[in-house]
C-alpha cells in the first residue's frame, strides 16, 4: 500500500485510491509505457485547462512516470499534485472534496509560506473557502 505520513498530525494516509482515480480519469493503462503515460497525461490536462501545465512534473513524479523535481521535498510535490486533484474535482463540481483535501495538506506546513507552491496553495483554499 502507498501511504504519506503527515508530520503534523502523525496518520498515514492512503494514497493509492487517489492513484486509482488519477489513472483512471488520465486514461492510463498498466501496460503503458512511461512515454505513453506522459502523453495522455500532458494531453488530458491541456484540454481542461493549459494553465495546469506547471504542475506536470509534480504528477509525473505522484504516478511514477519520472523522478520527482529536485530540490522539492516529498511534501512539496505532494502538495502540488494535490492542489491539481483539487482543481480537477472544482472542475467536477466536487468542491467540498476538494476543500478537504487542500485543507488537510496546508496543514502539514509548519514553515515556507513564502515559497510558490504554498503561496499558491493559500490562494486555492482562499478561493474554495469562498465557494459554497
């Protein structure tokens, strides 16, 4: 089982029914090559919406398809490609759920406010907080 330990709360949470969901909606097959995932991926996010393409590594390296980007702790890019699950499941009309998610994964944060990615993760909850 894949699982993240949260710091701050110190529970596992499951992570393979989030991959279950990502490879079902992005069209990937067991037997698809790491080109092939890439492509369906990168193609599926474009048409929803272009502006999610800076979140490409992040769910190349949530799906296994590449390493994760350097420099960006497990956090870091846990965060990022929860923030896309979250704008995918907005775009579903599933808010509540994607408020929940972003919510429990702000909260692991204890430093690094100033960074992008959770900048841009305030910004996110900002805006689901607002929706009702």
């Amino acid at each position: 089982m894949l699982e993240a330990y949260s710091v701050s709360h110190g529970k596992a949470s499951a992570w393979l029914p989030v991959l279950e969901v990502l490879h079902s909606y992005f069209g990937i097959e067991g037997l698809d090559d790491a080109p092939s995932r890439r492509g369906k991926l990168s193609a599926k996010l474009a048409a929803l919406n272009s502006a999610l393409s800076d979140t490409l590594p992040y769910l190349f390296g949530l799906l296994g398809i590449q390493k994760s980007p350097r420099r960006q702790s497990a956090k870091s890019w846990e965060l990022v490609a929860t923030m896309s699950l979250a704008r995918l499941l907005v775009s579903q009309g599933r808010c509540d759920e994607a408020r929940a998610m972003v919510v429990k994964i702000y909260n692991w944060f204890t430093e690094g406010f100033d960074t992008s990615a959770l900048k841009g993760a305030k910004a996110l909850l900002d805006e689901l907080l607002t929706v009702a």
